[in-house]
C-alpha cells in the first residue's frame, strides 16, 4: 500500500549547523485522510545534495509538541551521548522498547508517560483480537515483544534544554489459539504479506515502528513523552 506524501508544511525545524551532513524536521499540514499532521526527518548529506526522506511519523492526536528556536536562528543536533537529557537519545531505544514488551514490569518504566497512544493501541489491539476468539469458544493469547532497531537515532534541541528524538524499532506481535485454529491476518497491510490460504493457531506478525519522542533535560521532574508513530507490517508467518 503507497502512502501519499504531501508535505505541505506548516512548521520547518532548521539545523544551526553550518556544516554537513544535517538534517531538518518539517511538521506538515494534515492530509485530507488524516486527523493529525506528519512529521518528516530531511537528511542532507552535502551542500549540493537534495534533502531526502530519512523517516515520517504521524503526530499522535493531543500531542502537545515541544518548542524550537526559529527557522532563522536554526536548532541544535543532539548527540546520541549527550548526557543533559534525561535519557541520552543513544539509550532511548533499548528503554522504550523494554516498556513497550512488559509495560510498568519494565525498569525503566517510570521515566516514561503512564499510558500513552502506542501502548494503549497495543493493549486494545490485542484484546479485540482475543475476544474475537471467545466469542467463537476459543481461548486465544496476544504477545508483543520490542527491541532497537538498526538506523540509529535523529535527535533535534528543544528550547528548554530537552530534545524532540526519532528513532526505530523492530516488533514482532503473537497471537495464540488452540491447536487447530484457523487464524488470518486482520488488517489489510499484514494479509497482504499473508501468502498461506490456510489459517494457522499461531499468527506472528513482525512491524518496523518508527517513533517520535519528546525527551525533558536531566533533572526534570517531567517523562519522556509520545509524540507520534508509523507501524509498518513487514513480515506476517505461522507458527
């Protein structure tokens, strides 16, 4: 399924570098289709070069996003070390994907928002799809499990001394029936990558989830917060 890009935007975040390569950040205009705006990370790799699409999120609705310097003054890149975060954004990764698998079990869990979108989505997603199985007398059991995905991370200053990161991860979700079920992929992106006409007890699915994050400066007494998420299905097996 081809996503139409139109990056009509409203908010362009700017590097203050001088050098190369750099990357910029622009908020769009929503689409027709679409409640909430995109927000795309430009990379430009030489002075001659043409920006290109490193990655897109969709805002999460709500989302309260984050000051920047203006376009003119430019902002700051953030290194993946840079300790005056909260959480530097080399380790966001690893931490975010811990509280994605267990949730509050995650020792990481109080450094980030209680309950925001993408965990909610998880959580409802698998419970509709088990009670799809009861209410045809089955029992079923839904999984996800989380981990950093290579790419690395693009992170951009925030006026309070935080910073707004993108980043990638890899997730694989489970969903579990009794021998002899005959489950199939729900949504249209996952069935298209469904190439068995048979149904199956155990259904994986594996995602490549790109997510913005908004991370405080160290000693804030605020969490690292959501700020938007694209799933995309990449590979959907039995078994």
């Amino acid at each position: 399924m081809l996503t139409d890009l139109a990056l009509e935007t409203q908010q362009l975040i700017l590097p203050a570098e001088q050098g190369w390569p750099r990357s910029s950040f622009a908020i769009t205009e929503p689409p027709e289709d679409r409640v909430t705006p995109l927000l795309a990370v430009l990379d430009q790799r030489t002075a001659r070069d043409q920006y290109k699409l490193w990655a897109y999120v969709w805002l999460v609705s709500g989302a309260t996003m984050p000051q920047f310097a203006p376009a003119e003054l430019g902002s700051e890149a953030v290194a993946a070390d840079d300790a005056s975060l909260l959480v530097p954004p080399g380790a966001l990764a690893e931490q975010y994907a811990s509280v994605l698998t267990v949730g509050d079990r995650s020792q990481y869990a109080a450094v980030f928002a209680a309950d925001d979108d993408l965990r909610k989505e998880l959580r409802e997603s698998g419970r509709d799809q088990v009670a799809a199985i009861t209410e045809k007398d089955g029992k079923g059991r839904f999984e996800v499990a989380y981990e950093p995905a290579d790419g690395g991370v693009k992170a951009v200053r925030t006026v309070d001394g935080g910073a707004m990161v993108v980043l990638a991860l890899r997730s694989q979700e489970t969903l579990r029936a009794e021998e002899g079920w005959q489950l199939t992929p729900a949504s249209p992106s996952a069935a298209a990558l469904w190439d068995d006409g048979d149904g199956t007890d155990v259904l994986r699915t594996a995602y490549h989830d790109t997510v913005a994050l908004y991370v405080p400066p160290a000693g804030s007494a605020a969490t690292v917060s959501l700020l938007g998420v694209h799933r995309v299905p990449y590979a959907v097996s039995a078994g």
